[in-house]
C-alpha cells in the first residue's frame, strides 16, 4: 500500500505539472512555424525591388491589391483542408487498443479523423486566436514620403510576420505611383528636347523606400529561419525524448519511480513545441509504439495498471461531458476548435482505461463528436449559400465596371464621374464578403481585368487631354500678347469691349498643363488689371463730376419747386418754364443710381404746365418736346430716340385699330337714333381717339425732326 500511496502523490505532482504545462503551451503561440510559413518566404525571396523601368502599360493601371480576406480560407477551413493523418499504429496491446480507438473502424469514424489530423498545427491555431489586427490604411490615396514614412512605422511597431499583407500594398502602390512620376517626368524631358535613350531620373524618396523594403524581407527572412531551426530543435528533443522512453524499459529501479520518470517524459513531449510537418506521422508513431512498450512493461504491476487506468477514466469522463455540452454551443466555429483540442488530449495526454469502459466512453465521445461535426457541416452549407449570393453580388459589380468601360467619354468631368463609379464599385467588391473558393481565382482575375481595362482608358484619355492643353496653352499666350500690347491704350471706348472679349475667350479655352497654368494666369491678369485700373481711375474722377452735377440738381430742384409763374401772358410763362429746362440741361449728367433726380424734375415741369389755362394736347406736346430735349443730350447714339419712335408707331396702330373697331360696331345699330345713349356713347369715344391719333402722329413728326 506504501508504493499505492506514493504513486497517488505522483499522480496529484503530474497533473499539477500538466496543468502548468498546458498555460505554458497557451502562451507559445510566436514558437510556431508551419511549412506554408517557410514558403512565404521563399516566395517573398522571389518579389522584385522597386524598379523605374517597369512596362509603361503596367505603371499607369492603378494597383488594386488583393483582399486576404478573399485569397484564403478561414481557420476552420484550413483544419479541414490541410489533414495530417491519424498514425497507423498496429495494436499490439490492449492498451495500445484503447489508445488508437479511431482504427477499430474508419469507414465510420471518418469525422473523427477529420478532427485528429488537425493535430500538427496547433501552435499555428492558437497563434492566430490573438492575432493583433493593424489598421489597413487608404494607401492609394497617400503621397510617395507618406508610403515610406507608413512602411519604416510597419517594421518598427509591428511584428514582421503580421504585416505581409500592408507591404505588399505599400510597395505595389509605390511602384505605381513612382512609375507615373517617371512617365511625367520622361514626357517633360522629351518635350524639352532630349532623346528618350538619354532620360534618367531617381529620387531620394526613391531610395529610403528601397532601404525600408530591404530591411523588411532581410527581417521576415530572419524570422522564418529563426521558427525553421526551432522547428528542426523541437524534433531533435522530441526524438531525444522516445530515446529515454526506450530506455525505461530496461531499466533497474523503483516501478513507482519509472513511472514518474515516464509521466515527466509525457509532459516534455506535450511542451514540446511543433515540429517539421514533413516528420510529424514518424515521430509519432515512434513515440506511440514506445509508449505502449512502457504500457506493456506496467502491466507487470496491475496495482499500477488499475491506478492508471482509474485515472484515465476520470479525465475521460470530463472529456466527454466538455464534448456533451459543446454540441450545444451555438458557436459551432468555436465548438469545433474546442473538440480538437480534446480530441487532442484524448489522444496524446491520456492512457487507456479499463477493458469494460473502453466501447462505452469511446461510443459517447464518438456521438457528441458528431453531433458537432454534423452541425458543423450545416454551418458549412450555409455559409456556401452566403458565398454564392457574394458571388453573384460581385459578379454584378463587374458587369457594372464592364458597362462604364463600354460608354465613350470625352469630356474631363465626365471622367471624373466614372473615377467615382468605378472607385465606388470597387470598394463595393472588396466589401462584398467571400466567394466559393473554386470560382475565387477566376472571379478575381476578371475584377481585375475590367479595372485595369478602365485605368488604360482612363490614361489614354488624360494622355490625349495634356495634348490638346497644349493647344489651349498656346491660344492662351495669343490672348496674353493682345492684353499686354493693349494695356496701356487710353482709347477706352474701343480697348474696353476688346479687353472684356478676351476675358470671355480665356475662359472659353479650357485647362493648360499644371505646370504652366498659375504662371500664365498670372501675367494674363497683370496685363487686364493694368489697363482696367487705368479705365477706372478715369471713370472715378468722371464719377466726382457726376456727383457735383447730382448736388447742383437737387438746390436746383429744391427752387424750381418754389417757383411762381405770375407773367401777365401766357407764352412769357411757357418760355419761363423753358428757360428752367434749358438751365438744368446745362447743370451737367448725374451718377446712373441718381438718375431718378430727373423724372422728379420731369414730373415738377408737369405741375407747372399744368397750373397754366392751356389746351391739353398742347401742354402734352410741350412736355413731350422736354422730354426729346432729355434723350437727345444722352450719349447712348440715339437708341433711345429708336425706342421712343417705336413706341410711339405702335400706339399710333393701337388707337387706329381701336377706331376701326368703333367704326364697325356702328353698323350694328340700324334703325336707331342717334340720340340713343349707346350711340352717342361710340361716336364720343370715335373722336376721343381720333384727338389721341393726332397727338400721337404729331409727336412722330416731332421726334423725326431730331434726326
């Protein structure tokens, strides 16, 4: 009983040991290297540096990177998709039976591989649940020094293997960019006159992004030799650790201490870390086939033997009820990934149990695993369904940048409008969510060939505009000549219109190249603003006059209202008033936003003619021979006096048409008497607009005299 006693204090030492162990193995997620790991980098081994001699056609398309979301699998895909199989042990004894309960029949338990061959990435799993997201920036829209600044903060911040994927966008949109700085700075020089074989041009911004690239794939290739020796350094001490293993059997001492010395052996192997894929089954299967060795040599001591089976049970057990309440979690995702780390445990941390438990443990572990693993594949299924409707999502998208590189634009704002569609739906696609995995490439490919179909027609058309500024630049200079060689003119009546026509033409020309555009802009101005400030220095003192004649016409006005005609004969009163008119014309003209100091002079002259026994046609004849006077002295070359012997035609049309209708209406009243009321009505207002018709053909003949 003493040995009984003592194996129970190794038992509680182990599992205290297995418990620190497995926090330990949680925090080992950045030991871990997997093969793929190494193939990434030997693929970034392969990328090119920044280079300036680039196919043209490839440096004006705009970089479009692709989501990595959308070019890999999820984590509980990859489990399924990457299998490592279950080591093919043979059973030689009852122990090694319980120990590889998945061979008694896998035809049915082909869902139980499917969980064990996750076995050799585990470091890898657990690395990624605390993978630390770094903020995918607008790339596109930031300048080369931006780039460089970005990508030196990336290897300074961020661990090496995490940023992948944003130098991979920095250092294509780099090239981009960088390439299109190349082609204007080439077309400058050719158009100065150099040869394209003598063009060479290089940046200092050029070179700090060559050094940060550099130093990134110096950094992640160290980073992959480093996890591939630890890889090759876990298989060296785990194949040290079967080596002890064997030697247990022959050796000399305590059955309790062996079986210590064996339970710490388990223990190393599980922290151990991963090892090359390539190895894994072999090292495996060694270590199995040892293991039940040792198990064969412990069934020398049953009273052992029991005890380990004892305890084996009891860790099953609460295995299976973790599996049981698993196949209830919503989070099938997560469930799964659970059940395979106790597929894991079951497997590789625990011994068998005792005969009469073996099929009845092992059949509820098995269902609870399929339960699972069936909700899993429902999971699955649906998310295949997702998948199709992002693809059809995606392949609408398409089709719509397919249909905007088929319309024909040939205007800039035009242009600018399809950018912003094209841009919109292209962030519409990344966001789009996955696709099956089967149409992925091809859908891919064929984004990316509309984009880049549209970015060459967007670079032909912006290649053809810079020739046609070049034409606008040249009208532009013509306009600049006449401007400065009229700028000094001070025949304002004629420099003014041309002036005012060639501001009309700038504007009608359209865009220059940048590069010449504020600089032409600006000796344009200075040559209208110089001759324009000379026009209003002019216009300003003429302004002054202006308002020295609006202040004389106001006193003027003020008396003109106090006047008394008191002349003992009629005609002394009318050639008084005349005389007022004359004297007012003589006070000069009046600022435009004054002018309405004349009709108050118009309408004082009206009360004065009108305070005078006169006939009324008369006085209207009077005024209207005033109001010639006003026109006549204006500037405006008659288009007044035009516009008043028009309207004077049309009311002259007017009261004609207006006699016939009276004249006609007459007809009507047959058999009447003149007395009748209606009557005598129509033949007063007949004579009412013939008096109107004659003072209307004698203002005509009045205003014909003034020309």
């Amino acid at each position: 009983m003493s040995d009984i006693n003592k194996l129970q204090e190794v038992e509680e030492t182990n599992d205290k040991n297995s418990a620190e162990g497995q926090s330990n193995k949680d925090l080992k997620g950045d030991a871990s290297l997997e093969s793929n790991e190494t193939q990434q980098a030997e693929d970034l081994n392969s990328e090119d540096t920044v280079e300036t001699n680039e196919a043209a056609d490839e440096v004006v398309e705009e970089t479009i990177e692709t989501s990595e979301t959308e070019k890999t699998t999820t984590a509980a895909e990859e489990v399924v998709n990457d299998v490592t199989e279950a080591p093919d042990t043979k059973d030689t004894t009852e122990a090694a039976k319980e120990q590889e309960p998945l061979e008694t029949d896998k035809q049915e338990d082909e869902v139980i591989n499917e969980i064990d061959e996750s076995n050799a990435k585990d470091a890898e799993e657990e690395d990624s649940k605390e993978k630390h997201v770094i903020e995918v920036k607008e790339y596109d829209s930031m300048s080369l020094e931006a780039l460089a600044i970005e990508l030196e903060r990336l290897l300074k911040h961020e661990k090496i293997q995490a940023i992948k994927t944003h130098v991979d966008k920095i250092n294509a949109t780099f090239k981009s960019k960088f390439q299109a700085l190349i082609d204007d700075k080439k077309e400058e020089f050719i158009k100065e006159g150099g040869h394209d074989i003598d063009f060479y041009y290089s940046s200092p911004i050029q070179k700090r992004f060559r050094e940060a690239y550099k130093d990134y794939r110096k950094k992640l290739n160290e980073h992959y030799q480093g996890l591939e020796k630890n890889l090759k350094q876990n298989l060296t001490d785990k194949l040290a650790i079967i080596e002890e293993l064997k030697g247990l059997i022959n050796l000399e001492e305590n059955i309790n201490t062996t079986y210590k010395h064996f339970k710490e052996l388990q223990e190393r192997w599980r922290d151990t870390g991963p090892i090359p894929r390539d190895k894994y089954n072999n090292a495996w299967n060694s270590y199995h086939h040892h293991v039940e060795r040792f198990y064969d040599f412990l069934h020398l001591n049953r009273d052992l033997r029991d005890l380990d089976f004892k305890h084996n049970l009891e860790k099953k057990l609460l295995i299976i009820e973790h599996a049981e309440a698993l196949a209830n979690e919503e989070n099938v995702v997560h469930a799964f990934r659970e059940l395979q780390e106790l597929h894991k445990m079951w497997k590789e941390e625990l011994g068998p149990v005792a005969r009469e438990h073996r099929e009845e443990i092992w059949e509820r572990f098995k269902v609870a695993t399929k339960i699972i693993n069936d909700k899993r594949q429902v999971y699955y299924q649906e998310i295949d369904k997702v998948y199709e409707k992002n693809l059809e999502h995606k392949l609408e998208i398409i089709a719509q940048i397919e249909a905007i590189n088929a319309q024909e634009s040939k205007s800039h704002s035009a242009w600018q409008k399809k950018i912003k569609d094209v841009e919109e739906l292209r962030t519409a696609f990344f966001n789009a969510g996955k696709v099956p995995i089967k149409v992925n490439e091809s859908t891919w490919a064929r984004f990316k060939e509309s984009v880049r179909h549209f970015n060459r027609q967007k670079n032909a058309f912006y290649k053809g505009l810079k020739k046609e500024q070049y034409k606008n630049l040249q009208l532009k200079l013509d306009l600049i000549k006449i401007a400065e060689d009229n700028k000094d003119s001070e025949d304002f009546e004629v420099t003014t219109p041309l002036m005012k026509k060639i501001q009309s033409d700038w504007k009608k020309i359209g865009h220059v190249p940048r590069k010449d555009s504020d600089k032409i802009w600006k000796q344009f101005k200075a040559a209208c603003n110089s001759y324009f400030d000379k026009l209003h220095t002019k216009r300003n003192a003429a302004n002054q006059e202006n308002i020295e004649a609006f202040n004389k016409k106001n006193e003027f006005l003020n008396n003109l209202k106090e006047l008394e005609l008191n002349h003992p004969t009629k005609e002394e009163n009318i050639a008084a008033i005349k005389e007022q008119i004359s004297l007012w014309r003589t006070l000069g003209k009046v600022p435009n936003d004054k002018r309405y100091i004349e009709s108050k002079f118009q309408k004082t002259i009206d009360s004065l003619f009108s305070g005078l026994e006169m006939d009324k046609n008369e006085v209207e004849m009077i005024k209207f021979e005033n109001k010639l006077d006003n026109i006549n002295t204006s500037d405006e070359d008659h288009r007044n006096l035009d516009n008043e012997r028009s309207f004077i035609r049309k009311k002259i049309d007017e009261v004609k048409s207006q006699i016939n209708q009276l004249e006609n209406n007459l007809q009507f009243f047959t058999n009447v008497n003149d007395d009748n009321p209606l009557v005598k009505e129509v033949h007063q207002n007949i004579k009412t607009h013939k008096e109107a018709l004659e003072l209307w053909k004698s203002k005509l003949q009045k205003i014909k005299n003034f020309y």
